[in-house]
C-alpha cells in the first residue's frame, strides 16, 4: 500500500484493511514498519473525525463515585463539606478551582472534564 494521509472515509477503510493484514508482521520486518506508520495515520484520522466529547462533570464524578463505591459523605471529605455535595449535586453551586483540584488528585478524573459548563 502506498501510504499517504488519509483524507476520505475510503482511504481509511483500505488503510484499516491493510492494517488488519500485516498487523502481527515479524518486529523489524518491513510490514511491521508499514503497521507502524498506517497506525499513525488511522490513528490521526480517529481523532480528526471520531471526536469524543468529554463528559459532564457531575456525571463523571457519579461515574467514578460508582466505580470506587463512593458515598455522598465520602465525597464531602474529599471537599470539606456535605453541604457542597448536594448543592453541586442540585446544580446549585459551581464547582471552585480548589473543588476541581481535589477531585482531580482524589478521583483521577480529567481536568478538561471537571472545567467544563454543566
């Protein structure tokens, strides 16, 4: 395959195809460096025209609540007081810059995702 930049929805799917046929070659072989490279490219065209948005914060800290069996109570330690949570919760009240840097280092969760309007 000639490799070039994947501008068109066909010149993906035959860069996929490909892929898929050389994908286990021998490390160091020339079908491994083509893999190498074709994985750039359909990677740069997934991330051009496959966006995914980032999720609502409050969502996204639910979500991780979830994961990590989190209570209310446990996230009110996380920021200070029960009262916050419930008013975040209610959307009664922004989540601060210092919110935001409590649950990204207490929860793993994205900054992009905690900044974002809800």
């Amino acid at each position: 395959m000639k490799l070039k930049i994947l501008k068109t929805k066909s010149d993906y799917r035959t860069a996929l195809m490909r892929f898929e046929e050389i994908f286990q070659a021998k490390a160091g072989s020339m079908d491994s460096d083509e893999a190498d490279v074709l994985a750039l490219l359909i990677r740069e065209y997934e991330d051009k025209h496959y966006v995914i948005a980032a999720p609502d914060p409050l969502e996204a800290i639910k979500y991780r609540m979830e994961q990590r069996g989190l209570t209310n109570q446990d996230l009110a330690v996380i920021l200070g007081f029960k009262s916050r949570v419930t008013d975040i919760f209610k959307k009664h009240r922004k989540l601060s810059l210092g919110m935001v840097r409590k649950l990204h280092d207490s929860l793993n969760i994205p900054l992009e995702t905690l900044v974002k309007e809800y």
